[in-house]
C-alpha cells in the first residue's frame, strides 16, 4: 500500500502556529485536495511531506515507513511547483530526464521513459523546444511530465494551475484528473481555488488557520458543510447567510416572520441557503422575504441575481435569463429542508 499518514503534525515559525496537532490519513491511489484561503498552512504541509519543510512535533508516513529524518530525494516523490520550475537552458527532452539521470538511470531507460510520459501529455512534438518556446499551458505539462518519468509513489501538486488563464486552467484542470485515472498514483494537490478541490478531489481536507474544519468527499462538504466557515468557501457564488433567531417551534427571519421548523438550540443563529435553492416567488407577498433586485448577472446558462433586504445581499441563481429589472421587488423563499442552520457563536453547525 503507498499511502501517506501525517500524525499529530505541529509547525510554529516563532511565536507564530502554522499547524496546530493536525492529523489525517492520505489513502493508497488517492486524489486528495488540500484547500483553504492563503496562510492557513497547506503549502506547509505539501512541503513537510515532501522533507522540504521541518516541523516541531510529530510523524509522517509514506508507505508505511516514517521519514521524518528522510531526505527529500529518499521519499520517492514528485513535486509539480507552481512556477513550473524548468532549467531554461535545457530542452523539454532534458529537463524530463535530467532527474532520472542524475539518479543514475540507463540512457536508454531514460529515454523510453520520457516518451512514455510526453505520450500520455501529448508534447512530443515539444522534445526539442527550450522552456521560453513554449506557452503556460505546455510548460506545466512539461513540469507534469517531468514527474511522471519518475514513476513516484506519490504525486505532490502546489497550486500548478495558479499561473495559467482561466481557459487553460479549466483544461489542465481535467487533464490531471484524467492522469491520475490513468495512473492510479496517490496524488496530494494544494489549492486555494475551491472550484479546482471541488471538480478534481476525491476527498477534501479544508483548512483553517492551521487546522483542519472538515474532511469528506466534494459533494459531503457541499450538501453537508460542518461549520459557517466550510459553508461559506466551498460554493460558487458561495452560500448566503441571514441572522435568525431559533426557538424550539419555530424560526424568527429578520424582517420579524416566523417560518414553523423544530429544534432542539434556542437562541441567535445563522441561516445559509445556497444561490440554486433560492426561489423568487410568484407573488411578493408569498415570500418569506421581501427586496429588491440590485444586480443582474447574466451568465448564459443561468442567471445570478443580487437581492437587497435591508442591509444583507442575498444571491439567487435562476436557470437560463431572467426577465427582472433593477430595483424590481421580489419575494424569496425556499425549502426548509435546504438550508443550513450555524451557531452564532461557534460556527458550529446545528444539527
């Protein structure tokens, strides 16, 4: 089995705590996604598996063995930075080879092992061009080959999509998925683009200020999220929140109405409902809240549509175009059975 266990991991720069005891377990053959917003230690992390970043306290594990004390290039791993990191001088032919040789591979195997990779990348018509001859989009493939010759254990990914426009990043996005179905190699990615952990994770670790807020497949944080936190960066446009207040029997909006729902908290809360699940009803009396239309955005497929209730701003996606106008009243509304209720205090979600 090549998997990768981090256990009880503790990083401080200083008086300063990265990653506070954190532990979870990287399965044989996986694409796991670590994600949270800058400074909440998931480069960090990226580096202490790959020996390039010590930490004060705790173990890590690759296949079972620990390497705490193991050099980087003992780990049998490959890292894909974000700033491609080629030799400029090198051909693409070199640049893939160069660490295999230095490893002190036959030339031959060297060879067939990096048009093995630019098959699978489709670049080996960019054998013989230099780094400064090639676009974004094919330097990462470079970079991405580069890393396959070495046929690791485990794949370690740093934000290889941050440099690339969006269209490119849309398409790189599902080569690197298609790769790993392909190779079945348990891969590590880190991203602050919760679209990339989203569409590529099998399961996501969210980060927070150094510890971890949930872990779970895409889909178990999207329609399941733990905390205010995970329910507000998982989502995009990302899920709306109200202040409401809950008793037992019912549940108080902030224009003063009264929606009927039972629960066991009492007290102030906080109530999220995704953009999708947002209605505009057909009278504006009939809904649960009232506001007027601030921004349309047309998308094509859909349409977003801001709402303002008194001070809060509240995103509505409908399908296809929307025959609203600014400043048009509306009503909302939605099923109680979609929403998402966060305590006010902790953030915690209340069941």
């Amino acid at each position: 089995m090549t998997g990768v266990l981090i256990k009880n991991v503790k990083k401080s720069y200083g008086d300063v705590h990265v990653i506070h005891d954190l532990s979870v377990e990287i399965r044989d053959g996986e694409f796991l996604v670590f994600v949270g917003p800058s400074g909440c230690g998931k480069s960090t992390l990226l580096r202490m598996i790959a020996g390039l970043e010590s930490f004060d306290q705790g173990q890590i594990f690759i296949n079972e063995k620990l390497v705490n004390d193991l050099h980087p290039s003992k780990r049998d791993i490959a890292m894909v930075f974000q700033d491609y990191a080629l030799y400029p001088h090198m051909s693409v032919r070199k640049n893939m080879g160069f660490g295999l040789k230095m490893r002190g591979f036959d030339s031959q195997e060297v060879e067939k092992s990096i048009h093995k990779a630019a098959s699978i990348l489709q670049i080996e018509h960019l054998l013989e061009r230099k780094p400064k001859e090639l676009s974004g989009g094919q330097r990462q493939r470079v970079a991405m080959g580069r890393a396959i010759v070495r046929n690791p254990q485990v794949f370690l990914f740093d934000e290889p999509l941050s440099n690339l426009d969006a269209k490119l990043r849309v398409d790189m996005r599902s080569e690197i998925k298609a790769l790993h179905q392909r190779l079945k190699t348990t891969s590590v990615y880190v991203t602050h683009d919760q679209v990339e952990a989203m569409t590529m994770a099998d399961r996501i670790v969210v980060l927070n200020k150094g510890n971890i807020e949930q872990v779970g497949t895409p889909l178990e944080l999207y329609h399941k999220p733990i905390s205010h936190f995970v329910a507000g960066f998982l989502g995009s446009p990302p899920m709306n929140f109200i202040p409401v207040k809950l008793d037992k029997t019912h549940l108080d909006l902030l224009n003063g109405k009264k929606l009927e729902f039972t629960q066991e908290y009492v007290g102030p809360a906080v109530l999220g409902i995704r953009p999708e699940k947002l209605q505009i009803t057909k009278g504006v009396d009939s809904g649960f809240l009232i506001g007027n239309i601030f921004l349309i955005e047309p998308l094509g497929s859909d349409t977003l549509l801001t709402v303002l209730i008194g001070q809060e701003k509240l995103i509505v996606r409908v399908i296809g175009d929307s025959e609203l106008n600014l400043n048009d009243e509306v009503g909302l509304s939605w099923n109680l059975t979609e929403q998402h209720l966060f305590n006010s205090e902790n953030g915690l979600r209340i069941s």
